[in-house]
C-alpha cells in the first residue's frame, strides 16, 4: 500500500502535498503516514482538494502544539475568511463560541461549565445507565442470529445516552434522537437540523422552568452564566463528539477483540480484554484519527517546518500514537496516548467515553458469547474523510437467543447523581435564575444552517 500513497505525495495536481481523502486513504491510512514521517515530524498534506494544511505526525511535536495554545491558538476565522462557503471541511473545522474553538479565558470560562457539570455525573448511576441501554439494543437482535453491530448497535447506543444525561421525558427525548440519527444517516438533513434546534430550544426552555440533576440544568446554574446560544453550542458538541468518536470506539473495540488473535483466545475472561482492547484501539486507531487545528499567529519556523500564519496545523492523533520513537513502550495499560488530545483542550469527557465504551462492549460479548465477523476483516470497508477512523458497517453472526425485550423508558428510573458531587464552581443545588424564553426555531435557523454539515464530518 505504500506504493499507492507515494504518488499522491509527488503528484503535481497536489502540490506535493499529500491527500488525507479517498478510498486509499481510507483504507490504509497507516501507509500514508508513513510516507509523511519522510518529511520529519511536520509534514504538508491537503485536507480536501485544495485546502492546505500541515499534519503532525511526531509524537512529541504533537505534545508540544497541543501544550503551547499561545503560539497555536484555536481560532480559526483567519484562515476560515479566505475559505469558500463550500469547503467540504469548513463544518468541521469552522468557527463556533464553544470550548473547542476558543482560548485563554474565553475558552476557561466555557470550559469550566461543561467539566465542573460532567464531574457531577456518578459513574455508578452512568454504568447503571449504560447496561440498561444495552440489554434494550441488544434484545432488539440477539433472535436473529446476524446484525450490523455499527448501524444497530454502537451507533445507537451513544445517542441514547445522551437522552439520559441530559434529562430529556421519553416523547423529547426520542424526536431528540430521531433528529441526530437523521443528520448523521443524511435522511432529508434540513429538516432534521430544524427538528435538533427546535428540540434543544425546548429542552432549555423545559430546563430553565425545571431544572433537575442532568447536564443541561447542571450548565445553566453554573457561575459562568452562559447564554442561551452559548448553551446550545456547548450542549451541541457534546452530543456531537460524544456520538460518532463513540460510536466509532465501540465498534472498533469490537472489531479488534474479534478479529485479532490476542484477544480471540480470553473473551470468556471478563473484562480485561476489553480494556486492553480499548487501550490499543485509542494507541492504533482512535476514533478521531486527525483534527485539533491550529493556526500560527505569525509565519512560525517549527520542527524544521516553516509553517504559515493561520494555514492549519493539524494534529494526527494516530500517526503520532504509532511514531517509531515509540516502539519500545509498552501499550498495555499505558494511556500516554493522544487519543483524547492533551493540554488545556484535552477531551474533558474521557473517562465517561471510556467507561460507556466498555460496558458496551462488555454487555455485547456476554450476550452473544460465540459472536464472529460475518466476513473477513480485511472486507471491512472504512468510511473515506480526513479526520474519522470510521466503518461503514460491523456485521457479525451468532447463535440466536431468545433475550425478552427491554423497554425504552423505565418508570422511575435513576437520575444521574441523587447526591450531587460538590464542585469548587459548581453550586449543591440544582437552581437556576429565571430568564426569558428562547427565541423560536424560526429566528434562530441560519445560524444552525452548518450543524447538519458539521455533525455529518464527511
């Protein structure tokens, strides 16, 4: 495969860059990576057709882009001005006023929102939580003896959660999901993008009369006040990079305890092949294999890079887990990885997102013991974009059992945290100030026009 990735590396019609799109790309990102360490640690690639940008492949140049927001500040609508409004990547990589897009004590004061409220959320209630949810999925299939574990499972079980923690009743709740499984599976997606925002409107307006012990009342009573568009936009990010990055964990997870011969042998033995499972996929192929963009204040000589002001800096995730630098460290148990990015922007949800990953994979391996891939693994196909390690499906086979059905709403279920958890910027009580009604879905559309383009990442 390295031969394929070579010419698009000296391939005039891309300025010598080299293309992070494709199905070649795709399928072997590995071999591409590769052909870029032969520039150093910094290498030049284009995101899409003609959308330059610097990937970074050296683990510890990595380290020191994430660690020095001063000089590789996130905003990017300097380099977002000179970019057509049809940019394939401009959706995911655009300007929004939330804690991923801002820095310094814009990007603190959003921050602190979101972690202090995520820190309230009781692991054990959130365990609960996802075992609940996946004897519902599982129930759904485990009579027929074969299922697509990415479409009917992993991408599912994500978007239910999120039901949960952010407190939505059974009939928001399901439109909630219906409109987020509508964007991802573009099912008439301007519909679906109005039916999200107008969802999410009502959410905070329900919030806002009822507050409770969910993440929505949780960022409305914080000290950082946060508007409503800035709820919205912070409520909204979660959703979306706990969805699809997710969803992509769990089946990758899956995919490897099944197919890769180190874990075949002990799925019988509880839960420490699926941990050692999740520590290798987040070292080998996290779900985010590239992102993270940042953008120079000033042309910047870097790692032997001259790197421009304001052209991307991109972060590969994967090229720099797998540095040859490297090798000799043990992956067992070692979380060093860059999966969940690091610095003041590291993903403040990672041990949440793990623990749901594992007890999904852990549900799904005791119901269906003798579970196998359906076809070879080299069959499997990757969805093509520059910055998802992504299947497009996960089918496997099994024996039928008969798993009576669960059903989607229990009465008097759980809440996430009965006893808060005290934060230092966080108030015990779940109170809110009153403040007016959200405008309507009407007047608020055109700024949502990009979120189905966003969400959908391709």
């Amino acid at each position: 495969m390295t031969s394929q990735a070579a010419p698009g590396q000296a391939c005039p019609a891309h300025n010598g860059r080299m293309p992070l799109y494709g199905p070649e790309f795709a399928a072997d990102p590995a071999a591409t990576y590769r052909a870029l360490r032969e520039h150093g640690p910094v290498a030049p690639v284009e995101l899409a057709p003609g959308v330059h940008a610097n990937l970074v492949v050296g683990y510890a140049a990595a380290l020191d882009v994430l660690r020095n927001p001063s000089a590789f500040p996130r905003d990017p609508r300097r380099w977002q001005a000179k970019m057509p409004p049809d940019c394939p990547v401009l959706p995911m990589m655009m300007y929004r006023p939330n804690c991923l897009f801002t820095d310094g004590a814009h990007h603190a004061r959003l921050r602190a929102a979101v972690t202090d409220s995520l820190a309230r959320v009781d692991p054990n209630a959130l365990r609960g939580q996802v075992e609940q949810t996946a004897d519902v999925l599982i129930a759904r299939f485990a009579g027929n003896g074969e299922a697509d574990l990415l479409g009917e499972y992993a991408k599912l079980l994500p978007l239910m959660m999120f039901n949960h923690l952010y407190g939505c009743p059974p009939e928001l709740g399901h439109r909630l999901l219906a409109a987020m499984s509508a964007i991802f599976d573009m099912v008439d997606p301007e519909q679906a993008n109005a039916d999200l925002t107008h969802c999410m409107l009502e959410l905070i307006a329900l919030k806002r009369q009822r507050p409770d012990h969910d993440m929505p009342s949780w960022m409305m009573a914080h000290p950082a006040r946060l508007t409503d568009e800035e709820l919205i936009h912070q409520l909204i990010l979660l959703m979306g990079a706990g969805t699809e990055p997710e969803q992509n964990l769990i089946a990758n997870g899956i995919r490897l305890l099944l197919a890769d011969d180190r874990f075949a042998g002990d799925l019988s033995g509880g839960s420490m092949p699926v941990e050692e499972a999740l520590d290798e996929v987040l070292w080998t192929d996290p779900p985010m294999a590239n992102y993270s963009a940042s953008y120079p204040v000033e042309d910047t000589d870097f790692a032997g890079v001259r790197l421009p002001s304001a052209e991307p800096v991109v972060i590969s995730f994967s090229a720099a887990n797998n540095d040859p630098a490297l090798a000799a460290q043990q992956r067992s148990g070692n979380r060093a990885h860059l999966a969940w990015s690091a610095g003041v922007h590291a993903c403040p949800a990672q041990q949440q997102a793990r623990l749901i990953a594992s007890v999904a994979m852990e549900k799904i391996l005791d119901a269906l013991p003798d579970m196998r891939l359906a076809v070879p693994v080299d069959d499997l196909v990757w969805r093509p974009g520059p910055f998802h390690r992504a299947l497009t499906e996960l089918p496997v086979r099994f024996t039928p059992v008969a798993v009576p059905v669960q059903p989607d709403e229990s009465p008097g279920e759980p809440r996430w945290n009965v006893q808060p958890t005290p934060s230092s910027s966080t108030p015990q009580a779940v109170t809110s100030t009153p403040s007016p009604r959200p405008s309507p879905p009407e007047g608020r559309q055109p700024w949502w026009r990009s979120l189905v383009r966003f969400l959908r990442g391709r």
